[in-house]
C-alpha cells in the first residue's frame, strides 16, 4: 500500500507520539514505584538483619563473658592448688636444711671446744702444736 503521507510529521502526530510516550514512562514509573517497595522491604528485612546480629553479638559477649570468669576462677584455683602442693613440698626441705644449718652450727662449737681441750692437753704433756687446726 503506498504511503498516503508525505513523510513529515505533523503536529497531531507529534501530540499522538507525545501522548503514547507520557503513557509509557508512566507506565516505567509505575514499575519503578514496584522496584522501590520491593527495596523498601529489602532494606526492612536488612534492618531485621541488622537487630538480630546485634543481638546475637550482645548474647556472644555475655557468653565470652562467663568464659573470661570461668578462665579467671580456673587459673586462680589452679595457682592455688600449684602453690599448696609447693608448699607441701619444699616446706620439709626447707626444714631439713634448717635442721642441717643449726647441726653445723652445734657441730662447729664443739670442734672448736675440742680444739682447744686437746691444745690444753697437748700443753700439758709437753707437745709442741701447731696452729693447723
């Protein structure tokens, strides 16, 4: 069929054009309008997610808590128990060397008492001594 237009547009074409254009950006408005609910509800249920990582987050620092507390109450049973059983330990050694101490002491004096009794004896019987002793 030959074009009964002489291929210029006229201005009732240009506002038929016009008016098919207005409806069809509404009609990307109105789906554009759907995407924003649809990210409105994305955003809401990102909000959701957000509250309940805070809350997962605050239960897990109440639980690290209690573990810190129980680490604590361990290492200081621990400590006590370790120095307990030292002092069970090294408490009869420290006794022994004590004892030791105070018998080299004794033993001491009395070497020297010998010393000196068997000079007054080596006078006596006319031996010479020496200063070895």
């Amino acid at each position: 069929m030959p074009s009964t237009t002489n291929g210029f547009a006229t201005k009732k074409d240009l506002k038929k054009l016009e008016q098919k254009m207005d409806k069809r950006f509404e009609q990307v408005d109105k789906r554009f309008e759907q995407v924003d609910k649809r990210f409105e509800q994305v955003d809401k249920r990102f909000e959701q997610v957000d509250k309940r990582f805070e809350e997962i987050n605050s239960q897990f620092g109440h639980f690290r808590a209690f573990i810190k507390d129980d680490l604590d109450r361990f290492k200081e049973d621990t400590l006590h128990e370790f120095r307990h059983e030292w002092n069970v330990k090294i408490d009869p050694i420290l006794a022994d060397i004590e004892k030791h101490r105070d018998q080299e002491v004794i033993w001491a004096a009395q070497s020297e008492r010998v010393e000196k009794l068997l000079e007054k004896i080596a006078k006596k019987v006319g031996v010479e001594t020496e200063d070895t002793f």
